[in-house]
C-alpha cells in the first residue's frame, strides 16, 4: 500500500556557528530534540543517465519505515512549471 505524504522543507543558510546555536535554542522553545537515524541511497545507472537527466532516485531507511523518493528538476514551459 502506498501511503501519501506532505514534506515541506525549509532550508536556511546560517553564516555563522553563532547563528546556529542561535537557531537551535528558539527551536527548543517549541519542541524537543529528537535524534533520527537514517541511511540514504541514492541510484543511479552506470552511466549516469539520471544525473545528466537532472533526476533523483534515493531510498532513505530509518528506524521504522523505509521511504522511496523520485525528485525532479522543474522546466519552465510556457511560463508555468513542467516536470
């Protein structure tokens, strides 16, 4: 059975170890740390046929559950995202 997940993800750039430890202490003020194991594989033919294609093929295994993923890279067509 094939479960169906939202995953936003959010990346930031911090300049400095600073803003890091900055960072982690207001993340504290609304949750707990909880450490997560994961392994990921990323596929991908001999040749590299998916990376010249600009396509991601990674199995990510975590404690409990093991997730396929398939990313894309976006095109502008006609000015609308195409994948």
């Amino acid at each position: 059975m094939m479960s169906s997940q939202l995953e936003i993800e959010l990346k930031l750039l911090l300049e400095s170890a600073h803003d890091h430890d900055q960072l982690r202490i207001r993340l504290r003020e609304y949750c707990s740390p909880q450490l997560i194991e994961q392994c990921n594989y990323y596929l991908d033919t001999r040749d590299r046929r998916l990376l010249r294609s600009e396509v991601m093929v990674r199995v990510r295994v975590e404690t409990d559950q093991v997730v396929s993923t398939c990313k894309v890279r976006p095109r502008m067509v006609d000015g609308l995202m195409s994948v």
